[in-house]
C-alpha cells in the first residue's frame, strides 16, 4: 500500500487584503500539517484574493504577491508539506494566473493557468494571458529580491507535473476542468496520481451538482485522487465563493467541507491509498491502450517520497454521502454569510431594512435573522474570530458576546415599515410581527406629512395636483404620485440609517437593504432610486418563485411563522388608494406573472434568446394552451417593457448573485441601456411568422402533463388548474383579480388551483388601470 495524506480548503479571502489571506493561509499550512498531511492545496489566487479584478494590473498587486511568497518560504511553513498557492505572476510582457508549487523553502515549478474563465461572472482574459506552450516547460527567472533570498535563481514555468519517487503530482486550475479536454486526462495517461484543483467558484443556486459530478467524473473512469480547494465568503463584490472543498477517490467524495460558514479558515483532511488508483486504471483495457500512445507531458523529478507503507494505525477515509442543500436552504445561509462578511469588513454597525410586510422585504429580514442566528452559533461552537466581530458590531461591553439571535438582532438590525394613506393594517401589522418574531429594532413611520409637502410644492410652482387613476388622473399622474411615495421612502430610510446609531448612542452607521427581487429588475416593476436603492441588496438575483418557497421554508426552520401568511397575500405595491372594487396587484401592474417572468428571464439570458428566436421557442413550449397570436403578443409585451426600463439596471444597488438569468448591467448582463422599444424589425419578423402560421389555427401536439404550469399566476402547484372553475359575468365589485389574461380560458387557470380561496368562477374583463385585460376570480 501507498498511504498518502492529503489536505485542501476553504479560505475566506480578501481581494487586496494581503495581511488577513496571508493570516488564512498560514492558518491553514499549520492545521495540515499537525494533522500529518504531506499536501496541502489552497484556493486559485489565494495570496491576492480572486476578486482584484483591475487591481491585478498594478504591478504593485504582482509584487506584494512576491513578498507574501518570500515571508511563506523564508519561515518553516513549507517544511515537508508540498504547499500549492495562488497568485498572479509576470513572464515576459504577460501576465498569468499561477499556482506555484513549493517544498521545503523552495519553488519546485510554476504552472500558469491554460484555460481562463471569461463569461458570466468572470473577465480573466481582462487581466491574464493563457498559457499556450504546452509542449515544455521553460526556465523562469525569479525576481531579484526572491532570487536573493532564496539562493535560488530559476524555477521551470509551465505545464506539467512533478514526479516524486513514489507518485507524480499535477495542477489542474478551476475553469480547467469543464474545458472540451481537460487536462487531468492526459495527465492521467502520463501517471499522475494526485489532481490539485485551486477554484475561485461563487455560488448559484443549484450550481453544486454541477460541480461534483464534474470531480467525480475525472476520477470514475481513470481512477485518481482529485483535490479541490475553494474560497468561500464575500471577498468585496457581489460574490459569494461558497467553499465546498472535497477530495475525490476514483470517483467517490471521501471527503466535503461545509458550502456555507462563517469560518474564515476551513481545513479538510484525507488518508488514502494511492494503490487504489493504480489498481483501477490497470484493470481498465482502454486506458492501458491509450496510455501506451501518449503525449508526453514535461515533469519535474523530486526526489523525496510522500507515502508511508502499510501500516493499521492509520486510518483509511472511506466514501462519504455528498451533503446538498436544498434552493431555500441556498437562499437563507448564501446571502447571511454573504451580508456577514460585508458587514464585518464594512466598517457598518448593523443594518436597516425599509419593511413592507410584503414577501421581497420580508424575505431580506429573514435572511437577517438566520445571520443573526449562524452568528450565535459559531460563537458557541468557538469561534473567535466571528465572537469578536460580533462584539464590535454589536458594542457589547468587555466579557459579553451574543448568546441569542433575537437579543443579538434587536443590536445590529433596524426595520422600518412606511406606511402611507394607501397602506393597509394588514401589511403593517404583518411587518411588526415578522420584526418582532426576528428580535429587530422595529419603527413604525408615516409618511403622508412628507408626500403631502412634496405635492403641495409642486401644486405651488405649476398650478395643478396630480390624482390617481381612480379618482380620474391620467397614466403620467398616477404614476407620478406611485413615485413620490417611493422616492420619500428612500430618503428617509438613508436619514435613518446614518442618524439612527447617533439616536442611540451607538458608534458607526447602518448599512440600507435592498428587497427588489430578480423578476422585478428584469421587468423594471420598481421606481428608479426608491427602495431597491441601498447600500446592498440579499435577493436582487433571486426569482420571485424562489421567495416563495424560502419563505414557506423559513417559516417553520427559522422559526418566523408570520412568514407563512407573508407568503399567501397577493404581491402589492400598495402606492395606490384602495377601493372597494379595485386593489393594486403586482402581477396585474406588470401584465405579465412572475412565472412567466422567469421564462422570459431564462430564455433571454442563459438560452441567448432574442425576440424571435424567444417567440419560436414559446410556441413549442405554450403551445397546447396559447395561439401563436398570443405567444406573439406576450413575447412583444415582455420585449417592450424590458428594453424601456433597461436603463434602471445600470444604477440597480449591488445584489447577491444567486441567479443565471440576473440582468444586473455593471458585472453579469452586459447590454445596452438605450433601445428602440418597438423593435421595429424583430417585431415585423414575429408578425410575418404569425401570419404564416394562419394565427389561430394551428395545431400543437399535447405535451407532457404538467409542462405548462409556469403559464399563469395559479398553476405552478396545482394538481387540476381548472377543476370545477367556470366562465361567467361578474360584478367589478365581486372580483379578486388573480393576473393578466387575453381570453377566457386563460382565467380558467388563474382561478383554479386550490392554493388560493375556492373561486368557482372567473371571467377576463378590461383593467381598472387600462392595462390591458385581467382575471376577476369569484365564488358564485
């Protein structure tokens, strides 16, 4: 037997924080070692942090990469332990993303990262060049005062691997792996045993999968041992790297560390035998075959051992069940580790939330609450490191620390319901029971004298007072006065946050959540600088469908049962009055259902799909229950309201990145601002196809059941959308209007499942608002 003990990660990092990830490091150099290790693999560019982005073009980022190298290599820290590490490194004129690989107070060889991410997320070609030389590797003169330090004048620089006397080792880095061909296996077929990953990974909700089964399937087939190492926290963007280190063994996780903690320092350790991986691939015919015609791929001879021979003391780490999370799990620990780690390095004293009672704002509470309660936690497990930030944001005198979540909440956590003349008692006693369940600091504020002055001023300067829609004012008056509400809810909540601390007593500033969520972003159903304007934002790539699951979730597992009823009441503005036969709804202002939102969301952005190519895809998909007409008629109206609210994405607040559809301008969704919302010749395209196809009258095969319940705002959890629902008239009086419709039967859905009260009847009928047609849903 070859034993061999092997350590990899999680590093909380810092981009330019070069004190506290050479602190992590060392962290984790030193709990390897003791705990017998003889590898040890940290993150990609853990010595900088991954997120510099345009800082990696100062030289200055490069050469304190250096001088962190040097302290690591001058000290003991290496000593018989092979220690991969990340950071950038210049070659030449080029600038290229490393790993380097050190032992015993030497650098054995640098290999450069060959394949770079940059889509999504990433814009490594922004910063680095590839490494294209595959065939050598090539003499890299160190730096000067590395040179001199180390007694060491060159080290090789490329790709390749290094051949120690009983096993050969490889880096292979993050984007690397789920490349066309990936370099483990030509590696493998060269003898390499051991794969080290270095990742910067974010999360995405139900990204994880992904991941793993990409680590276990580059040891399934031509056996190894395969590390992954990862950050994990907010290391200063809207990232949040969510860890899960693991080791793989031909195939089976042996070994996981946590996706989401509060630890800035998280080691994972495996005992496995190399032997196993030997055994594997000499029973395996096509492997031998293709082994016996390999490219050659360049080494470094070593000439140390990493294994110990048999020997019943130690233990072997056997194959272990991967731990998954479920998307609501996702959605509460990603965004409070996320907001954890802003708020401890932001310098803020807590946060303040502008609370609705509604789902968005009272979903951004929740994940507060279940920060405050992780924070809890890992201070009663031993963390030093979360108790005394927890003491400093939470002033707590000396020898006090946070033992409950609620008393912890009612310190650092302030929330603020705004009530207006168009409010209902519904939603604010909603909000001060949703604060108090969580612990927060809980105000409640009128604002009514505010609006009124702004409108009395405006009245004096041009002689006229705007009126909402139903007391008879126009579309531009009537949204004029939505504004102004939501506009003076902004400002004040900014005067809070910075006053409320002084009010107190207390030292700092609060930061001021965001609560607009994925869907509305994409449509842009929110008002330019309100209340989706703040410092930071926990759900702004989060679907509305996916806040709805949370919140049943968080009602029961964090204990908020008020979250519940949250999660059953209509979305609503409520900037408008409320009337006997008429209350504003979310769906209905957007002409559009959060569900079909998502499908818009997901074709546009991960499909790549324009207008056309949306409608022609909506028509196969919608196809048993709308005409091409009205697939037209919804793609155009999406398209529309899209591109004329496009520009509200450039100044939308920071937002945790969780979702692949997110539209957010600055990083991820990088399109115009400015559009000819006709789409004059896109339109003219859909039209011709429609025409084409005879409108109406075309026939669509019947799909699978169930394939077509995110049409409408009802029929995602219904079993029958359209048992014992009927079509009749309806008074205005007697309808609880239930989402945008273009014919009858589309209500026959809407109405139907039995989430909802019990309507027996339904009818489509023109919106108060004038926004096209709507569904009135009644009992007889």
């Amino acid at each position: 037997m070859r034993l061999l003990k092997v350590a990899t990660c999680n590093l909380n990092q810092w981009a330019m924080e070069f004190e506290n990830n050479m602190k992590n490091i060392k962290a984790s150099i030193v709990e390897a070692k003791a705990a017998g290790a003889v590898i040890r693999l940290g993150p990609e560019l853990e010595v900088t942090g991954y997120g510099c982005e345009d800082h990696f073009l100062e030289l200055d980022t490069v050469t304190h990469a250096w001088e962190c190298l040097k302290e690591l290599l001058l000290g003991d820290w290496t000593d018989g332990i092979l220690c991969s590490l990340g950071m950038p490194v210049i070659k030449g004129a080029e600038r290229y993303n490393c790993q380097v690989l050190c032992m015993n107070r030497r650098i054995i060889m640098i290999r450069p990262k060959m394949w770079l991410a940059n889509d999504g997320n990433y814009r490594e070609l922004r910063w680095f060049t590839a490494w294209k030389q595959r065939e050598k590797l090539e003499e890299f003169q160190l730096p000067i005062e590395m040179s001199e330090a180390l007694d060491q004048k060159s080290v090789p620089f490329g790709y390749g691997y290094i051949q120690f006397i009983d096993t050969a080792v490889a880096a292979e880095v993050c984007e690397e792996l789920f490349s066309p061909v990936p370099p483990h296996a030509e590696l493998a077929l060269n003898g390499v045993e051991v794969f080290m990953n270095a990742s910067g990974s974010h999360h995405q909700l139900r990204k994880l999968d992904i991941r793993l089964n990409a680590f276990m399937g580059a040891t399934h087939a031509r056996g190894g041992v395969y590390m992954y190492s990862n950050q994990q926290g907010c290391d200063g963007s809207r990232l949040y790297y969510d860890g899960c280190a693991c080791i793989v063994v031909n195939g089976d996780v042996v070994a996981q560390g946590s996706q989401f903690s509060l630890r800035d320092v998280e080691v994972i350790i495996s005992q496995v035998d190399l032997d196993a991986v030997a055994s594997l691939r000499g029973s395996i015919s096509s492997f031998q075959e293709q082994a016996s015609c390999k490219v050659k791929v360049s080494s470094v001879a070593v000439p140390c051992r990493l294994t110990q021979s048999f020997n019943l003391k130690i233990t072997l780490s056997s194959p272990k069940k991967i731990i998954y999370h479920s998307p609501q799990e996702e959605i509460a620990f990603g965004p409070a580790c996320w907001m954890w780690d802003y708020l401890r390095r932001s310098g803020a004293s807590g946060f303040l939330l502008p609370l609705s009672g509604g789902a968005d704002s009272s979903s951004v509470a929740a994940i507060v609450g279940c920060m405050c309660q992780l924070v809890v936690k890992e201070i009663a497990k031993g963390d030093e490191q979360v108790k005394a930030d927890a003491n400093r944001i939470g002033n707590y005198a000396n020898g006090q620390f946070p033992t409950d979540s609620k008393e912890f909440a009612k310190r650092i956590f302030y929330t603020v319901f705004m009530g207006s003349e168009n409010s209902s008692e519904e939603t604010k006693r909603r909000a001060k029971q949703l604060a108090d369940e969580i612990g927060a600091w809980h105000l409640d504020v009128c604002i009514d004298g505010v609006v009124s002055a702004v409108l009395s001023l405006f009245q004096t300067v041009t002689g006229k007072r705007p009126r909402y829609k139903v007391d008879g004012g126009s579309n531009a008056e009537n949204l004029g006065l939505q504004n102004i509400q939501a506009r003076m809810r902004m400002v004040l909540a900014f005067m809070l946050a910075s006053l409320l601390p002084w009010v107190h007593s207390k030292p700092g500033f609060y930061l001021v959540l965001g609560s607009s969520n994925v869907d509305e972003g994409l449509r842009g159903y929110l008002t330019k600088y309100d209340c989706s304007s703040a410092d930071i934002n926990p759900i702004g790539s989060i679907s509305k469908m996916d806040l709805r699951l949370f919140l049943k979730w968080a009602a029961t597992n964090l204990g908020y049962p008020s979250l519940a009823e949250i999660e059953a009441a209509p979305p609503t503005a409520e900037l408008e009055p409320i009337r006997s036969d008429y209350s504003q709804l979310d769906e209905v202002d957007m002409g559009m259902t959060y569900e079909e939102l998502s499908v818009y969301g997901r074709m546009r952005k991960i499909f790549r799909c324009g207008p056309v190519s949306m409608f022609k895809n909506l028509c196969y998909k919608w196809g048993t229950k709308l005409s091409p007409a009205e697939v037209a008629e919804k793609v155009k109206y999406f398209f529309k309201y899209y591109s004329i609210n496009r520009h509200k994405m450039t100044v939308l607040t920071p937002s945790y990145h969780a979702e692949s559809y997110s539209p957010e301008d600055n990083r991820f969704d990088l399109r115009q601002f400015l559009y000819n919302s006709k789409w004059p010749y896109q339109f003219k395209k859909i039209d011709e196809i429609v025409d084409g196809l005879n409108g109406d009258s075309v026939a669509f095969p019947e799909e699978e059941p169930n394939s077509n319940r995110e049409i409408g705002v009802i029929a995602a959890n219904s079993e029958d959308p359209s048992a014992d629902v009927r079509e009749n008239d309806i008074q205005p009086s007697s309808c609880v209007f239930r989402g945008a419709c273009k014919r009858p039967r589309d209500c026959k859905i809407q109405c139907g499942p039995p989430d909802f009260p019990p309507f027996t009847i339904y009818s489509c009928q023109a919106s108060p608002r004038g926004h096209g047609n709507i569904c009135c849903c009644a009992k007889e």
